[in-house]
C-alpha cells in the first residue's frame, strides 16, 4: 500500500523510533569452533535489510573459542561482531546461551530486527530470548523484508517493519507476519531454516568493530553440565551439498524408488556426487523416510542439478528446491507446477522415462557436470 492510498489525517512513525530499537542482529550459531552456514546465509537478507534501513548489522556469536569468525562474518557484511567466549559454552545449553543474548540486548544494545537460524539450538533459544526480552517470533520462515503496516484502527501507519514470511495453512499459503503494531515489540524475531538464503560473497577488504561481551551469569545458569557429546549416526542424510538431487514424488513409492535408486546409483558410478529425496506426499505415505525429505518442512537445497520424478510441485515443496541450478522434471501433467518451473520437462510415465535417463547416465551423460 503506497503512502498515497492510506486516508486523510493517517500519522507515521518508524517502527525503531516507536520502540527505542535499532540495527538488525544475526545470532551466528557456531558448533566445535566453526560457523553454521544458516548463521552466514542470514547475513545476506540481514545486510539487505540493513542497508535499506539505513542502520548496522551486528553479528552475535557464543562459543568456547571462537577463533577467526569474527573476521568471517565481517567479511561477509557485518559492521560489529560481539563475542561470548567461556570454556563452558562448548556445547550448546539453553540456560547460559539465553542469558547471553537476552542480557546484551537488555543492557547494551537492542536491535529492531534478530534473526536466527531454525536449527535444534535456534528453535529453542528462539522462544526464550523472546519471552526474556518481552517480543514476538516468528519462524521457519522463507522471505524476509522491510514494510509497513496500516493500522486501520487507530488510523496510524508503522514503517520499516520487518515483514517475515512463511508456509501456513498446510504449506499452502504464504502469510506475511508482522509484529504487532499496538504492542511494538522489539526487536522483531525470524528464524529460518537452512539453505532457504544464499550467503553473501565474502569480502576481505571490509571492516568492522570486534568486541566481546560478558554477561552477568546468575547461579543456575550452568547447572546442566554436559558430559558427552556424540553425533552422527541415524540415517539422515546431507542432501545440501549434492551435486544432482533426484527427487521422487508419491507415484514413485508404487515401484519402490526402484528407477530413482537406480538413476542416482549410475551417477554415482560416474563419480557425480548425487542423491535421492522424496516429496511430502511420498514421505506421508510411507514411501521414504523424512531425513529424504525435500520442502518447507524437510531440508532445503539449491544443487546444480535438481531432477524431478513424479513431483507434482506443491508450494511447500518448491521452496525448498526454487533455487536450484537448473530443474528438470519428468511428469504425465504437462500443466502441473513443477513443470511450469522447470528449465526442462520430459512429459512421460516416470517407468519409461527414468531407465532411459540411467541408460544414458551408464554410457557416459552426466547432465553437463
């Protein structure tokens, strides 16, 4: 809505001048001395939004020893990096990284926006902070931007608030959630899953403010103690760094996967790093397990090659695949959405379309990679 369409007598106020807020902050979650790469995706709408804002981003990172990430995340478009830095934060409690962040941003510095990544330690903390530092959070999200908001009520418009976009309503819809404009919270809080944003080019030319920051640790704050840590194991798979994703939708589960397996299998024979994945349906209907899954409410990917086999193209589904290299997909439904997306279709029964493509992947095509 332009400033024009809003009625006569309409008052404006910038959404950090109305709650004593400014600066968008990225919580940069690290693991074993090293950078999440949700932490370094979020700098770009983060430094996006800022830049529009007219104001800094503050990188916010929480470790035992944070060696060179501060200079990375400089790099990468911060303007100030503030450390917490204690041999007990090794690993990941909810008591002391809460008190970490809720008290920089009660005593030093409280921004108008924090975003966070929705991983296990961002979807806990998230809630947390929020409820210690009185604001709202809004997550999973897909899209992040600056707008305004019309109060029709009280005839009064709040600008440059965050707008944070996400799947409601069974994936089906996109709601656009703001914070609430009577209550003001700051500062307003997103997390979004990994691998929905590209991070930033790096910079090693830029320059920022370093500084470290010593919250007023409260007995209790370390009454967890962690003994041991051991990860891995399950049977989940990493499908964001593939080369080739081969997806299957629900119609795929009637031969097993068999074609899916067998296309990734040829690729592999090829020395092509690829992997299989299914769609929502597929893994609702017990085709596949859901670390396969590929959408909104699985992983996200943005591979070279993303191949599409009987996916009909749901919204929730093509979230997580939109930003692929190229997508190709093989359907019956000349008209469907995936189709519609895609650089290249091959309209066919995915049986007679799947072992012509691994026929062709043994004798040596390798979809250009």
């Amino acid at each position: 809505m332009s400033d024009e369409e809003y009625p006569e007598g309409t008052e404006y106020q910038r959404f950090a001048e109305a709650t004593g807020s400014s600066g968008v902050m990225v919580f940069a979650e690290m693991v074993d001395g090293h950078l999440l790469s949700v932490g370094t995706e979020l700098m770009g709408p983060a430094r996006e939004m800022a830049d529009y804002l007219g104001v800094d981003v503050t990188a916010f990172i929480i470790s035992d020893a944070v060696g060179d990430a501060p200079d990375a995340l400089v790099a990468l478009g911060a303007d100030k990096v503030v450390s917490v830095e204690d041999e007990r934060l090794a690993s990941f409690t909810t008591l002391p990284y809460t008190r970490a962040l809720s008290d920089y941003i009660l005593d030093v510095h409280r921004p108008e926006i924090l975003l966070m990544g929705a991983t296990t330690t961002g979807r806990d903390l998230a809630p947390r902070v929020a409820s210690r530092i009185n604001a709202g959070v809004t997550a999973d999200c897909t899209k992040l931007a600056v707008g305004p908001f019309y109060h029709k009520r009280s005839k009064s418009v709040i600008t440059h608030m965050l707008e944070a976009h996400r799947p409601s309503f069974g994936e089906s819809k996109l709601a656009c959630i703001m914070s609430n404009p009577q209550l003001l919270w700051a500062p307003a809080m997103a997390t979004a899953r990994p691998g929905i944003f590209l991070a930033p080019d790096a910079d090693a030319s830029r320059t920022g403010e370093i500084t470290t920051f010593t919250p007023k640790w409260q007995d209790g704050d370390f009454a967890v103690e962690i003994l041991e840590v051991r990860r891995g194991g399950g049977d989940r798979i990493d499908l964001g760094t593939r080369k080739i994703i081969v997806t299957g939708g629900q119609p795929c589960g009637g031969t097993k996967f068999a074609e899916v397996h067998a296309l990734v299998d040829a690729l592999k024979a090829q020395g092509i790093d690829a992997e299989w994945a299914a769609s929502r349906a597929a893994v609702d209907a017990g085709f596949a397990p859901s670390s396969r899954q590929v959408g909104q409410t699985g992983q996200s990917v943005r591979p070279p090659i993303y191949i599409a086999v009987a996916v009909s193209g749901a919204p929730q589904h093509m979230v997580g695949m939109k930003d692929s290299g190229r997508i190709i997909a093989v359907n019956t439904d000349a008209s469907c959405t995936m189709v519609d997306s895609a650089d290249a279709a091959i309209i066919g029964d995915y049986r007679d379309v799947v072992p012509a493509l691994t026929a062709k992947v043994a004798a040596g095509f390798t979809f250009g990679l």
